[in-house]
C-alpha cells in the first residue's frame, strides 16, 4: 500500500522539502531502520538489515520502492561512534543528507518511556526528527587528515597511559628483595623502551600529517602562540572544532567543554549555586586546567588576574575556570583573526 500524504519539512538554510524520514538505530551488527512519510500513518515501515555496505543498498531500495527519491529522504541516527561510521561515509559519498544526534538529546526527548528495544529506539529517532526539525544540522564527514588525526591521537593516548602504567612497576625497587623482581624489572624495561618507539614513531606520523596540511598546519601554529596552550591541546582543539568549523564562537565551544557557568535557580526556594555542568568533553575539559595551570605562570596579564582575584576571596577554582574560559577566547580570537597571539601587557606604560 503506497502513503497518500506526503509529508515535507523545510530547511530554512537549504530549502529543501523532504518527503521521508529514515529513524536508523545503529548497533554494532545491524541497522534498524523505521521509514515514515507521515507521522499520523499507522502503518510505517521497519525493517532490519546488516550494518554493512550491502546493507545500507537496501535502505535505499526500500526508498525507491516507496516511489520516493532518496535525495527527498533525510536519515537521522545516533551518534554510536565506529558503529555508525560506514553508515555515515555511504550516505557521505552518495551525497544524500543525513543528521547525527547525540543519543543522550534523543532519550530525553522521548518523556516518559517503559522498556526498551531496537525497533522501538528506531522510531523514537524518526520521531525526533518530526518534533526537532527546527533544530536540524546536517552532518558531514571532516575532510581525510582530521580523521587520521582523530585516531593517531587517540592512540597515542593509550599508549602514554599504558607507558605510565608499566613504569610503576619500577616503585618496587627497594622495598622488595631484588632476587624477586629482578625479572620482572628486566622485562618491563624491554617492553616500556619499545613502546616509547612506537610512541615517537605515532607522534612523527602525526606532525606529518599536520604538515602537508596548510590549514591544519597554521591553525595550530595560531593556537599554539595563546600563552598556556601547548601542541597536544591545540591538535585537540583542532580536532574536536573540525578546524574550527563545528563551533560558531567560543561560548559553545565552551559549554560543550563543560567550563561554561550556569544558573540553578527556581522560583523562591531553589537558589543553587551557579556551577558548570557535568555533561561535558572531560578530556577537554582536563586539558584546558593544565593550559590555566601554565598561563597563571608564564602570562602576566592572567598571572595577575589570577592573584587579585584571589585577594578579593574569590575561589581559586572558580577563578582558574574563568580563566579557561579567557584562553578559550583567545584562541578563537587568533584563529578567526589570521594571526597569531600579542600581548598588549608588555605595551603598558
């Protein structure tokens, strides 16, 4: 039976009509796809296929049959990291327009639920599209270089962190007979001196990368002239803006960093503290502690902010998340301006 209504969502920015929504809900091995045309239909479309290429042809076949376009089709899943990947390049590749949603935003959306499954997550996502239109981004994929980036820095943070881990082994010396860990020490210093290879020959491919990439390469350069930021916070910050594109200002940059304060208030009688929120990128969020940590040592104009705001009670806490949120700005400032940082501190008369 073929739907009589059509149902059309516009895109202020495109103006484009859609007249099918794809709900795909992404596990590791299949796909859960609930097609809708009309949200007041009862009777919608769900199926199941493979979370392969051959799969995804499917979808794209149930479409057609539907008499419907695929470009007038808008696929919306969550954001499951690896396992909607090969979802995100076909769809990528073939040009067709696809939003990835933070699974978390979909699950408060829903209101008040009982029981879970797949078929059903897949129709909330289509749901959610109907509902949240006005909210709608299309995604795209990050050009080559940034992906690499992605996952070279990602292992390269796994290996730091195992490197720290096996180097702890050496706190035994001295405190148990050498007879005990002679062996054990011996063996760890083999692996730990062939990991620290292995570490330098990542970060080599990974100043290669940046290199041969001009925008890549003089972004950092900018980022990496704001006084506390060093090398790995500014591949971090290249990576996660996508060069600086995925965030308009440093405000939202800053929230979803977790360093933005926000009221907690209601009425008379809830009068919280305003504090920042524990959704946030913790690694980013870490990495610019360790960039305030340096600032307030090597910048006078922080260094001095930092100090007289402590003089005036202020909690130390408090005032070095402000000062995130200063080199946050900063850092925008030099991308968006072209050139790199100046302090106007040593003009001063």
């Amino acid at each position: 039976m073929q739907f009589n209504l059509i149902y059309y969502l516009k895109n202020k920015n495109m103006k484009k009509h859609y007249s099918m929504i794809a709900g795909i809900d992404v596990s590791k091995l299949k796909l859960d796809v609930w097609l809708m045309t009309n949200p007041d239909d009862v009777k919608q479309q769900h199926f199941i296929v493979h979370n392969t290429e051959k799969g995804i042809m499917q979808i794209l076949s149930a479409i057609k049959k539907q008499k419907i376009g695929i470009d007038e089709c808008l696929f919306c899943f969550e954001n499951t990291g690896i396992y909607s990947m090969p979802l995100s390049f076909f769809l990528s590749r073939a040009g067709l327009d696809y939003w990835v949603v933070p699974a978390l935003e979909i699950k408060r959306s829903k209101g008040i639920s009982r029981g879970k499954n797949d078929k059903n997550d897949s129709k909330d996502i289509a749901f959610y599209v109907h509902t949240h239109f006005h909210k709608l981004k299309l995604n795209t994929l990050p050009e080559k270089e940034l992906l690499q980036l992605k996952l070279l820095f990602s292992e390269r943070e796994k290996l730091v962190k195992v490197i720290g881990i096996l180097e702890r082994t050496k706190e035994n010396e001295g405190f148990m007979p050498k007879e005990i860990i002679k062996e054990t020490i011996k063996l760890n210093a083999k692996t730990v001196a062939y990991l620290k290879i292995q570490l330098k020959k990542l970060e080599s491919k990974i100043k290669a990368i940046v290199k041969e990439n001009d925008k890549i390469n003089a972004q950092i350069e900018l980022v990496k002239s704001v006084p506390g930021v060093g090398p790995q916070t500014a591949l971090y910050l290249i990576i996660k803006t996508k060069c600086f594109d995925a965030f308009s200002d440093w405000r939202k940059l800053a929230c979803y960093s977790g360093i933005a304060p926000f009221e907690y208030s209601s009425g008379t009688s809830v009068r919280g503290r305003t504090k920042v929120n524990h959704l946030a990128d913790k690694k980013m969020k870490s990495m610019m502690q360790m960039c305030v940590l340096s600032a307030i040592k090597n910048d006078t104009e922080l260094k001095a902010y930092y100090h007289k705001k402590k003089e005036e009670g202020k909690n130390p806490m408090l005032v070095m998340n402000n000062i995130r949120c200063k080199i946050m700005a900063r850092v925008f400032a030099v991308v968006n301006r072209g050139t790199p940082f100046v302090n106007i501190q040593k003009f001063a008369a």
